[in-house]
C-alpha cells in the first residue's frame, strides 16, 4: 500500500517535469529533463522493490548513467558558440 | 520496527522533495528552475534510494553506484547548464 501510495505520488510529480519540458527555450526543457531522469530513476527503483525484481535495479542504473552523459552533452552543445 | 519507520520516513522525504521541485520547475526564470532541478537529484532521489537501500540489503551495491553516479554527476551537469542558461540570455 505504501509503495504503491508513493509510485503514485512519483507519477504525478513525474507528470508535472514532463509538463514543465513541453514549455520553453531549450535550456529550460533542459532543466526539467534533468529532473525528470531522477524521478523516473526512483520510479524504477520502487518498481524494483515493488514487484521483486533486481533486474530492474539495473534498469535505474543505465537511466543514471545514460541521463547524465546525455543532459551533459546537451547542455555542452547550447553553451557552446556554432 | 526500527527499519520500517527509517525506511518510511526517509522514502516519503525523498518522494516529498521530487514534488516539490517538480512543482517548482514551473517557475519563470531559468536559474530558479534550475535550483529546483538540483535540489531534487541531490536530496529527493538519493533519500529515496538510501530508503531502499534500509528495505532490501541484497540490493545495496547497486544502489549504491547509482547514488554515487548521481551525487558526482549531477553538480557537474548544474554547472554545464547554468553555463548554457547564462549564455542564453546573458
């Protein structure tokens, strides 16, 4: 009950980072797509716990990885003068 | 007894603080947006893990690399962007 409560909840703050990326300049989707990797990473992590599989843990841990190395590149590129 | 209490204490912070900043992230100015953003990858998602990592010890290595990931990564990704931010609109 309690893990479902907060996947829930997770959802919803989820829902609203998604929101947030479909408005604004590049950076400021930018900003919200960082947060959003992070919150999606959690929810993975409670699915994990909730339905019992490990496997999913490996799922959180390429997000992690993949998120940073894809936001930095991202952000490396609207910084940069073309 | 003990473990459950911390493991639900510190879930429904962590879960708390992604909220919030998911909330924030609506705010008009860049930089604001971008506190928020930090605030959740730095505070809300490594409590939510360390609360996982209370629930199911077997799963503590893994949780583990990806709290270090997050903690190492995310101030660099801050800076990275802030730059971007500034550069935007200067």
């Amino acid at each position: 009950m309690t893990a479902a409560a907060s996947i829930v909840l997770l959802v919803l703050g989820a829902g609203t980072a998604t929101y947030a990326l479909c408005r604004g300049s590049s950076v400021r989707r930018l900003v919200a797509l960082e947060l959003l990797s992070a919150q999606l990473t959690c929810l993975a992590v409670l699915l994990a716990a909730s339905y019992g599989r490990s496997s999913y843990l490996d799922v959180a841990m390429l997000l992690a990885l993949l998120s940073f190395a894809g936001s930095l590149v991202f952000a490396r590129f609207l910084g940069r003068d073309w | 007894m003990a473990r459950q209490v911390a493991e639900a204490v510190l879930l429904w912070l962590g879960i708390a603080v992604l909220v919030v900043c998911g909330w924030g992230l609506l705010s008009h100015k860049v930089l604001d947006r971008l506190h928020y953003a930090t605030l959740g990858a730095m505070v809300g998602m490594p409590l939510v893990l360390v609360s996982q990592c209370v629930a199911t010890p077997s799963s503590i290595p893994k949780l583990v690399v990806v709290i270090l990931l997050q903690v190492a990564g995310a101030p660099a990704l801050t800076i990275a962007t802030a730059r971007a931010a500034k550069r935007e609109r200067p």
